[in-house]
C-alpha cells in the first residue's frame, strides 16, 4: 500500500480551495513553534514561496520578524535556513516596515561566544545589505571580525564585505585601507587574498578611490604571477573599469597585452572572456587600434592546434560583439581591411564554429552597408559562403546551432537587399527537399530550415512560389510529423499572394491531415487561420472538438469552427448574376453574423480563471459588430430606391437647415451607419490598448482593422455629411502594415477601399447624395464581404508568448464579507492600494513595464448602476513606478460632505481631482490600474477592484425632530 505523508501546512491541497495569505501564515506560525526541530525547518523553508505568492509589505514584515527572533533564540541549524530564506528573498526585503527590529534580532547575536553563530549572523546582515547599507554598528561588527583567529568568522566577514562594499558608498571608502592592507600583509594567507581581491571591485565610489584600488592591482598583478591571482584581479580591473568607464581604453589596452604576452592559455582564455564582457559595454568605449591589435594577436593563432583553435574562436566572439555596433561597422567596410581579411580566411576554415563566426560578422558588416546604402565590398563571397555553409552544416546532427546561425544571418542579409531572396530560397529549398535523412536531429534541422523559408518568404510576394512542386513531393516523402505542419505552413503562405488553392494541393493538405496526430492537425488549422485559408480550418476544427477529453477544450474548437465558418461564408465564390450579387452579398453578411454571434458564446463557455480568452472573445465579438455595420449599411444604401423621400422633406430642410434631409430617411440611416463604424474603429482602439501582451504582428492586425473601420466611415460621412471629411485626406498615400504577406493583404485591401470612395464634392452638399455615390460605398462593402478580403486571425488570438498580469489589493475591507465598509460623515477615507506585478516565463519579450497608473474613481449612490459620468463622479490618479515588481500608493476620499475635494497622498503622482457634492449614503469606490510601458504608451489591461462604502451620520450629530 502507497501511504502518503500528512502535512500540518501543507500549501493547497487536492479538490481544495487555495488558502489565503493570513491561513497560510497562521500555518506556518505553528510550525516555527513546534517542539520539533523537523517541522520548524520545514516550516521555515516555506516562507520564500509564500512572499512569492503573497508578496504584500504587511505579510513579509510579520513573517521576517518572526524568522528573525528565531535567529535570535535558535540553534545554528536553524540559523542556517533562516539565512537561506534571506538570501533567496532578496527582492522582497526592502518590503519590511520594521527594518530596526529586524536587525536587532539578528544583531544580538553578533555577542555570542560561538563564533560559527555569529559567522551565520555576518553572511545574514550581508544578505539583507539593500536594505541596511549604512549601518555604522555592523560596518564596526564586518571590520572587527576580519581581524578573528577564527578561519569560519572571517570567511563570513569577507562575505558580508563584499555584499556591504556594493550597496554602500561609505563602506567602501572607509574599507579600502582596511582591505589594501590585508592583501599587502605578509600575514595574510594566499586563500584568504584570493576571496579579498574581489571586494575592491566596488571602489568606484569616488576618484582617489578608484585610483588607488588600480594602483593595488596593478601591484598585485607584479608581485603574484599565479594564475588564480592573475585571474581574480583582471576580473576586479575589469569590473571596475566597467562602472567608472574612464578606464575602459587602459583596461582593454592591459588585457590585450596579457593575450599577447602571457604564455598561459588559461590566461590567454580570461582575457578573452574579459574582452568579451567589455566589449557589451560599448565598441565606442574601445581605444583606437585596439581592434586591429586583437586581429593582429589573432592571426598568429590559425595555426593548428586544439588551444589555438579554442582562443580564435573566442576572439571571433568578442569581434562578433563588436560587430553589433555601427562604429565597428563602419569603420572596418573598406576593402582590404585587416577585420575582413580575417574574417574571409576565417570563414573556409574547417572548424565548423570558426566558419560560422566569421561568415556572422561579415553578414553584419554587408547589411550594415546595405543599410546606409554603402558598397558593400565582396558580397558574394559572402553569399557563396553562406550557401555552402547551409548545405555543409545541414549534413551533420551536431551542428544545429551553428545552423540556425547562418540561417539568421541569412534572412538578415535578405531584409537588407531582397535581391538576395531568390538564391537563399533556391540553397535552402534544394538543401532541404535534398536531404532523406530521418533521424530525429534532422526534422530539427528541417525545422530550422522551413523557418528560415518562412521568414524570406513573408519578405516579398512570390518569393517561394518556385518551391512548389518540391514542398508538395516533400509532403509525400517526409515521415516527420513536425516538418509537415511546417511544409503546409509554408504552402498556406504561398498561396495568399492572390492565389487560389488547385485540387493538388488540396489533396496534398488533406492527405496530411489524415495521417497525423490531434496536435498537429490543430496546428495546421491554426496557420491556415492565421494565413485566411478558413475553409481548411473550420473542417479541422470540426474534426477535432469531438476528439477532445476537456469541455472547456471542446467550447474552444468550437468557437474556433464558428468564426472560421463565418469566414468562409464571406471568401467563398458564387455564381451568382450580377443584378443579384448584392442580396447573396447579405446573406453571406448574415450567415457570419450568425457563426460569430455563436461563437462569441462558445468563447466564453471555454474561459476558464487559468485561462482566461478575452482577447479572442473581444476580437470576434467586434468583427461581428463591423459585420452588422457593413450590411446594415448595404440596407440603407438599398433605401435610397426602396424608400423614396416623403413630401414633407422641403419642410425639414427649412426646420434642420440641413439640405441633405431632402433625400429622406436615408440620411440619417446613412449618418447612425457611420457613427456605428466610428464607434467599431474606437473598440478596436480600446482592444488595442488592453492588449499589452500581443505580439506586434497582432497589434498591426487590429490596427489594420481599424484602419478599414475609418476608411469606410469617412467615405459614409462623405456621402451623408459629416465631421472631419477634409482632414482624413491628409493621412499617408500608402498603408504600411509591415512585411508579412497577411498584413500587406491588409493593406491592398485598404488601398482598394480609398480607391473605390466617393471623391470630396466640398461645400456642394445637394450632389452629395447620389446614385453613383452610393454605388461607390456599396462597392466597398462588396470589397469586404468578397474574396479578396481573406482575414487573417492573428496570433494572439491562439497563443501569448508574453504573460503579464497586475494583482490588486484595496484596504480598508470591511471586517464582514459582503458587507460595506462604515466612514463617519464629515471624515475622510483613507485608501491604500497595493499591487504585484506578475510575470509568464518570457518576461519583457516584446515591451516591459515602467509604471503603474492606479485610477480611483467614487461614483454617489444615485450614480453606482449608471454608466455614465456626471459632476459627482470623482475620478484621482496617480503614477506609481514599480519596485521588485510591487508597488503602492495612497489616497484621502472624502465622502458625504458637500464643497469637499479628494486628494492623494504620494510624492511624485498625477492626481485630477474633482469636488465632490453629495450627502450621506452608500458610495462604491472603483479602483482601476493601466500600464505604461518604457516608450509612454497607456495600455489598459489592469484588474479592476470595487469597494462598497457607507457613509453614516454620527450618533451625536443628529438633530433633534
């Protein structure tokens, strides 16, 4: 029998809910008092998971006072785990609000007799130095007990040195004679210098300082030639070059010398691993000629020889970083030059590494050149290289790497002269329709190579339609089930250049789908969605939602179906006469709307609190309001014959003074479509800035679409009348959505649609409205309800590769929950907002936060079930920026009074503040947050927290009747 360990705080349990901060606490509080030396250090163990889920100021403060006093009363072992505690939650100790406390508690044991105590009380104080820098007693405490006979102390010492020299100025000042004198002294023993050296680093601080630390070095780097001292000190040098930066051209100018110089390859290698880290400072930081000496020192070592090999290839690496910055660039693309020289030697050399190396930095310098429209000297030596290269490292398992290396350098060189395009397409389509191997390291390389494909083929029309005939004998051949989802990806992509799917294809697709897995069927209908083939992708989908063990998963491949079928309705073709196009147009028109309409539903069926599809949900919800705009617009333009103008209309003009009343009802049916497709444009706007995780590509999608929206709406408005008709002409002649086929669909189709517009007739407003204008916006609603407006779904839709989420914390809370929390008339409510910021495993992918905007808006009673906004409705903000992903600030309501103003309490805020005139009552208090990320854009995607508060009159203050 399988028995299972009960545990007294154990953090959630299976079917249970998941515990709050203050149960777990009360949980973990229990075993820190436990008899048990077991459970206390299980208990303590669970505290840095606990202020990674928690991490609120009021719960680290009580839980690190309560580790601190079991340092302070307990044995060594317990020290020990409370000194990991510290050291893994470092991000969270400048969150204790009672720093002296917590210091006193682990400074009193600095007095014990036991020197391993208070070894362990010197490496905590020097764990949590971020947050006591300045600390006289314990600078006194780190210099005294470097001067211990005991080895333990004095290790612990060096330890809390080195943590105090980085966060204190006044530390590290006063510690350099101190440290100075140590390494100097005879007494000192070799071991012990070695763990000092690295302390002198942090002399930055002040001028005299650095000097003298450089003076100590470069004594040190005379007197001990060994190689564990020559490697510590050229790692402080080149640490501390890298904070003053005034001594990077002498620290360059030193390492190089050791390359040259010294005989050691275990020299030769740190040196190169320090040129490396300086040289991500900055090649403009480099002194002049120090390039060249390194390609001078470089070529004596294409020799043969596994050391020689192994440090040209290091050097190739610093000469790659280099090569990241313009200076470099430029100033080594003349022919002839010595780094050219080299990296052409070096780029036929049989090591594979060293090849791939020097092919990347000359693939630099030719798009470096290309792009500041430079001649771009030997360029097919170049071209030549990277095509043997691809097809050489394409024979061999072990060379993935190196692989993916050439291919990016490659779709680099095409982004910069798309000239190139067509032989890069014929190398890697003849290396990968050429290559049978089907071992398991080759679909990775077929993998690699399809990508590389897909990245050239997105950069130009037409770019891999002569690949055709061997993508679909490849699709036959390949038993890898990863490279076909990636070949029918590359077909799909062809195809939407304005082409139509042959029964070869077809059957090429179909045949796939049959014989793989549900994953990579579902795959495959995600890029035929992505590229807007939907009639692909709504028979997966439909395949797929019964096979699936999930409800949730099965609403999420119905809602798929849904808006893939509603797609298809709109690209499929007819034979319709033209005479009865537009009546089929409706029908397709409302056959979508119904699918989106039950896909919106099957949306929000699938959403789970993990997984939650609000993007998704909102994108098709708004796609089904811009389809019912466009066909409730084809139904006002139809009124125009159906529905002629009434006698009465010349008396309307007279009374609106609007000529245009004259054509009747079709006017204002014209002017509400319009407003609703401006209304459409700003939701996509408002989806635009919720959407803080997406990718670009799908932030250009919804800005495509809202592109469509203002298009339309402005040629409706230049039939009917409207605002800002003349000044939407001055927008760009062409639409640039970027270089992916889909978006450059996108845009033809914007460019079609400002094409078929009425033209601007000016003051004239009585031709305004005609059959031939009319006729031009139904042709635009034919545009995009036709063939040739294929949507596109974008990423974001299927995947985030960016997880970002904002955890809100409003106090007070009423003491009961449900119920409001009780201000006295006449006082003020003091709210404090608290907040975490939250990240997936790719953190910063695409944009990072640089502030927090908390908005705090108080709505009266009369106004809380009401949407809009009046006087009464106060509205604060203020701009937090985040620490260690938290961040807090407060605010001062006043509620109740009439003439009172609401005010916020933070430094460095934005506040609006509005008065307030209400009298007593309920009053709901809504707290919003908005990101803004480093470049000043607002994106809206923050939690919302309410807060009920009653306002009540005082017992005492009452007035007698």
């Amino acid at each position: 029998m399988i028995g299972m360990r009960m545990n007294a705080f154990n953090d959630t349990g299976l079917g249970e809910p998941e515990q709050d901060a203050n149960t777990a606490l009360i949980e973990l509080d229990k075993g820190l008092r436990s008899t048990k030396i077991g459970e206390q250090c299980e208990a303590i163990v669970r505290f840095p998971r606990l202020f990674e889920k928690y991490p609120f100021p009021i719960l680290i403060n009580s839980s690190l006072l309560k580790l601190a006093e079991v340092f302070r009363t307990g044995s060594n072992f317990l020290r020990v785990w409370v000194l990991r505690v510290c050291q893994q939650s470092e991000k969270h100790l400048d969150k204790i609000l009672n720093v002296d406390e917590f210091v006193r508690r682990i400074y009193s044991v600095i007095h014990s007799n036991d020197p391993v105590a208070r070894a362990l009380t010197l490496r905590t104080l020097g764990s949590v130095a971020g947050i006591i820098p300045e600390r006289q007693q314990v600078h006194h405490s780190i210099r005294r007990s470097l001067d211990s006979h005991d080895s333990v102390e004095v290790g612990a010492a060096i330890y809390a040195a080195q943590m105090f020299a980085a966060q204190s100025k006044l530390f590290a000042v006063s510690m350099c004679s101190k440290i100075s004198d140590m390494i100097r002294g005879q007494a000192t023993p070799a071991s012990m210098k070695l763990q000092l050296i690295p302390i002198l680093q942090y002399m930055h601080h002040d001028t005299f300082t650095a000097s003298m630390v450089n003076e100590l070095c470069m004594e040190l780097l005379g007197s001990y030639p060994a190689v564990e001292f020559v490697r510590v000190t050229l790692s402080a040098l080149s640490t501390l070059a890298s904070a003053t930066l005034i001594d990077v051209p002498q620290q360059v100018a030193l390492l190089l010398r050791y390359l040259q110089d010294d005989p050691r390859l275990t020299i030769k290698r740190h040196a190169l691993h320090l040129l490396h880290s300086l040289a991500r400072r900055g090649a403009h930081l480099w002194p002049q000629g120090a390039l060249n000496n390194l390609i001078e020192s470089t070529t004596t070592l294409l020799q043969d020889g596994a050391g020689n090999k192994d440090l040209l290839i290091r050097t190739l690496d610093v000469i790659e970083v280099l090569s990241q910055s313009a200076v470099t660039c430029d100033a080594n693309r003349e022919e002839g030059n010595p780094l050219l020289s080299l990296c052409v030697n070096a780029c036929y050399s049989p090591d594979p590494f060293i090849a791939v190396k020097a092919i990347t930095i000359l693939a630099r310098v030719a798009c470096y050149c290309y792009e500041e429209n430079l001649p771009a000297y030997g360029i097919q030596d170049v071209v030549s290289c990277l095509e043997s290269l691809i097809v050489l490292l394409a024979l061999d398992d072990k060379y993935l790497y190196q692989l993916k290396a050439c291919l990016r350098s490659t779709v680099k060189l095409c982004q910069a002269q798309p000239s190139h395009c067509s032989i890069f397409v014929d190398a890697i389509g003849s290396t990968l329709f050429n290559t049978h191997a089907e071992g398991g390291q080759s679909e990775k390389q077929a993998l690699a190579l399809c990508e590389a494909l897909g990245a050239i083929g997105s950069l130009g029309e037409n770019t891999l339609l002569p690949l055709l005939p061997d993508i679909l004998i490849k699709l036959e051949q390949t038993v890898h089930i990863h490279t076909k989802v990636m070949l029918c990806t590359l077909l799909f992509q062809m195809i939407t250049g304005g082409y139509e799917w042959n029964s070869e294809c077809l059957e090429a697709v179909e045949e796939v789908i049959k014989n793989v897995d549900g994953w990579a069927k579902y795959r495959i209908a995600r890029s035929a969605a992505r590229y807007g083939h939907h009639t692909i992708a709504t028979q997966i989908f439909r395949s797929l939602k019964e096979t699936v063990a999930s409800e949730q998963l099965h609403f999420w491949l119905c809602g798929l179906e849904l808006v893939t079928k509603a797609e298809s309705f709109l690209i499929e073709k007819t034979g319709e006469i033209e005479g009865r196009e537009r009546i089929h147009t409706v029908g397709k028109l409302n056959k979508a709307i119904a699918r989106y309409a039950s896909a919106c539903a099957s949306l929000k069926a699938a959403s789970t609190p993990l997984r939650s599809l609000q993007f998704a949900s909102e994108y098709s919800k708004l796609r089904c309001e811009f389809l019912q705009a466009i066909v409730q617009l084809l139904h006002s333009c139809r009124s125009l014959c159906t529905a002629p103008p009434p006698a009465i209309t010349c008396t309307v003009v007279l009374t609106t003074k609007d000529d245009l009343q004259r054509y009747g009802r079709v006017t204002n049916q014209l002017r509400k479509s319009a407003q609703e497709l401006k209304n459409c444009a700003e939701n996509y706007q408002k989806l635009y800035q919720s959407a803080f995780d997406a990718d670009p590509g799908s932030l250009i999608n919804i800005r495509a679409l809202q592109e469509i929206c203002r298009l339309l709406a402005n040629s409706v408005e230049r039939v009917c009348g409207g605002t800002g008709i003349q000044t939407y002409q001055q927008n760009e002649v062409n639409f640039n959505f970027g270089d992916t086929v889909e978006m450059r669909q996108l845009a033809r189709c914007c460019t079609e649609l400002r094409r078929l517009a009425p033209s601007y007739i000016g003051e004239n407003k009585a031709a305004a409205l005609s059959h031939s204008r009319i006729n031009c916006l139904v042709s635009q609603v034919m545009l995009l309800a036709g063939t040739k407006m294929r949507l596109p779904i974008p990423r974001y839709y299927f995947q985030a590769l960016q997880a970002t989420s904002v955890k809100l914390s409003v106090s007070p809370q009423p003491r009961v929950l449900g119920e409001p929390v009780s201000v006295p008339q006449g006082s003020q409510l003091a709210l404090k907002v608290e907040g975490v910021l939250r990240h997936g495993r790719r953190a910063s992918l695409y944009r990072s936060v640089a502030a927090v905007c908390i908005s705090i808006s108080t709505s009266p009673p009369s106004k809380i079930n009401s949407d809009q906004k009046d006087s009464n409705t106060n509205e604060l903000q203020q701009t937090v920026t985040p620490h260690r992903d938290f961040f807090a600030c407060e605010f001062l309501l006043s509620l109740g009074s009439p003439g009172t103003t609401t005010t916020a309490c933070v430094s460095n805020t934005t506040n609006v503040n509005n008065n307030v005139n209400t009298s007593g009552g309920q009053y709901q208090v809504t707290a919003s947050a908005s990101i803004l990320d480093k470049d000043g854009n607002v994106w809206k995607c923050g939690p919302r927290s309410t807060l009920q508060v009653r306002v009540h009159e005082e017992p005492a203050k009452r007035k007698l009747p």
